[in-house]
C-alpha cells in the first residue's frame, strides 16, 4: 500500500491502487498532477515491491495523465525516471518526445530507450532534441548515422566531440570529406581515438597548422605516405572548378615559341635577368619548369630561394648558373634589393643536398598546385620539431 500526505499535518493514510484510480477520475489539474506525484513516488519507494498488476495499474495512469500536468512535474517525473533502468519503456518515449526541458534528461541518459526510439526522436523531434541524443553515452553507430542524416553541423559535431559515440567507417570517411567545406568538423575529428590513420593523413592537407602538428605527434606517418596523401588531395583540387584564364601576354607568347625549339638555356635566363626583362624571365622559367607564372614569381621572391634552388636543380641548370640567376632574381625583389649573405649561402646549400630525382619529384608535385612546396616546408619544419623517438599510438 501507498501513503497519501494529508492537509495540513505530517501523517500519512494508506492508499490503494483503487484508490488512485479514483483519484485520476478527478480531472482537476490539482488532483492529476497530485496523482503523477504520487505514483512517481511509488515507483521509487525502495521499501515496497510492486506487482505486476500495480506497476501495469501506475504506469498506465502515468502514460494517460502525463500531458495534462505542468511541466515542472514532468521534468521532475522524467528527472527521477531518467536513471530508473526498469522504468516502463512507454513512458520513457512518452517524456522522450515532450518539450526538450523535459525530455532532455531521458534523452542523455535513460537506458531504458532503443534505437529505434531515439532515432525516432531525431526524426521528428527538434534540433535541441538532436542534440541531446548526440552527447550520450555510447550512441551506437546506427544513431549516429541518422543523426549525421540531419546535416544540422552543430549536432554532427556535438557528435564527433562524443569520444564514446560509436561511428561507422563509411560515415567517419563521409565526414572526413565533409570536414575540407566545414571547419568545425576538423578538430573534434581529428582527436577522435577511432579515427582511421590512412584518414587522418587524409585531412592533413587541408587543417590548420595546430591539427597538422597534432596529427604528426598523435600518428606514426611513413614520409612517403604522406607524401601520397598530399598527391591525391592535391589531384582533388585539380578536379574543382576554375576559374577562367586571362588572356595571354606577349611574353608567353615567346616564351611558348622558344620553347618548342627549345632555346630556352640557362643563359637565355640570365640575360633576361640581367636586362631586367623580369615578366619574360618568368614565362621563360614557367614554360622551362611546367609551373604556371604564380609559383615562378613566388620561387623568385620568396625569402630564402629555396623553390627556385628545387626548380634550378629537376631541370638540369648546373650551379654556376643556379647561383647568377638567384643573385639576379633578388635584385629584382620590392624593397631592399641587397643579398644577404646567409640567404645565398642557405640557398646554394640547399641546391648541393638536394639529389637530382628528389627534386624533380617535388617539381611534378608542385606543377599540380603552387602550394605545395609551402606544405612541404611547412612538413619539414614540423618533422624538425618532433622528438626522434615516438611512442606509438595505441
């Protein structure tokens, strides 16, 4: 038996299912939701077992009378059900569906609810319910797909930050994908624990400096691995919409007709340079190298000579003549037009280390995308930092 609470004092009458179907044919808003009260009393009250005929008597009486109460008795209701793993399943959905203050605590932790309830919710139910499911403990792979259905990004990537969320690899390398148009993908996917290395090499060419670092730290990457990783996003890029070119200028134009006769020597080059013929120099270098005329110019101005040492060398210019034009071409720079001595001696040094079929490698990569000897250096400088011991990723 029940005790009922009466007016005014602190003693307790006992009352008896009959007694509560008696009180929910009061259709008062007073009496219902004193009735809700109650029987969500009875469903916790440690000292009494109910039967089978109670339970099926209360849960009914909550499952009919639950919508006609405030809802502060049922965010309170569904706050004391959300941690009852034998609560009756029909009144978990039932709070599930109601307004998010009161399903939200069902939603993050009831066991009581399936799959096919939950995804269930994220079907028709709001983006804060979507959200809710999406910060569970251990949402299967199978919510986790429909919840990445939605496309809402804030409720895939409150799934993504999910470390317990399971997620399929099909959807893992959907997102991975998604994650070069939708920043806020990159992070929480690239500390995920369950986050495939050949995919995480992947998102290496387009994420931040910090996610690059941490993907290098947090994986054992073989350099020529990634090296093909880069390749494959840098071919992606090729396969995207260009914009049309501008029309050609006259020293293309010569450029191409000494090409196909191949005049172009490297002191041809030189005497451009050296007649300050700077937008010839470039057009003759692009058609001699196969880079287009943006990555000649930065090879020519940028600090340290090093793309200009790489193109110098895949091509067969020897040293003599690799150092006139890198003098020359940084005289033709904005600004302070004098050679810093550690700059040459950098650049030269450079041009000696590096073998003749590493550079043309690296020459082919960077024909595909002018960034690419920046994403190179910017390997180089990360591989400079990391310890040269590593604990492998478990």
């Amino acid at each position: 038996m029940a005790e009922q609470a009466s007016n005014g004092d602190d003693k307790r009458q006992p009352f008896g299912v009959d007694d509560l179907l008696a009180l929910a044919r009061d259709r008062s808003i007073e009496s219902r939701t004193r009735l809700v009260e109650i029987v969500g009393d009875l469903f916790f009250d440690a000292e009494r077992v109910l039967s089978d005929r109670e339970r099926s008597h209360m849960t009914e009486i909550l499952r009919r009378l639950i919508h006609d109460v405030e809802k502060s008795v049922r965010r309170a209701l569904a706050e004391r059900m959300a941690e009852e793993s034998t609560a009756p399943a029909d009144l978990i959905v039932a709070l599930a569906n109601d307004e998010i203050e009161v399903a939200y605590p069902i939603l993050i932790q009831s066991a009581v609810l399936q799959d096919i309830d939950l995804i269930e919710v994220i079907h028709h139910r709001s983006e804060k319910h979507q959200l809710a499911v999406a910060i569970r403990e251990n949402v299967s792979a199978t919510v986790s797909d429909a919840l990445v259905e939605t496309g809402d990004s804030d409720v895939i990537k409150s799934l993504l930050e999910n470390a317990s969320a399971a997620i399929s690899q099909a959807t893992m390398e959907y997102l991975v994908e998604e994650s070069r148009r939708v920043d806020v993908y990159r992070n929480p996917l690239v500390h995920r624990h369950d986050l495939p290395p050949a995919l995480a090499k992947r998102m290496y060419w387009w994420v931040s400096a910090a996610l690059r670092n941490h993907i290098l730290d947090s994986y054992e990457i073989d350099p020529t691995e990634l090296e093909e990783a880069i390749e494959g996003a840098v071919v992606d890029l090729m396969t995207e919409e260009k914009v049309d070119d501008p029309p050609r200028r006259k020293s293309a134009e010569i450029a191409e007709r000494l090409g196909r006769s191949n005049r172009i020597t490297p002191s041809l080059l030189v005497q451009t340079l050296r007649q300050a013929e700077i937008t010839l120099f470039e057009d003759l270098f692009a058609r001699l190298t196969g880079l287009d005329t943006i990555a000649v110019r930065r090879s020519i101005f940028e600090p340290g000579g090093a793309g200009l040492a790489i193109a110098c060398k895949a091509v067969g210019i020897n040293k003599p003549d690799f150092t006139s034009i890198f003098l020359l071409s940084r005289s033709a720079r904005p600004g302070d037009k004098i050679v810093d001595p550690s700059e040459l001696s950098a650049a030269v040094s450079l041009y000696d280390r590096i073998k003749v079929e590493s550079a043309m490698k690296v020459l082919r990569r960077w024909r595909l995308d002018p960034d690419f000897l920046f994403a190179l250096k910017r390997l180089e400088s990360s591989r400079a930092k990391r310890p040269k011991s590593k604990r492998p990723r478990s």
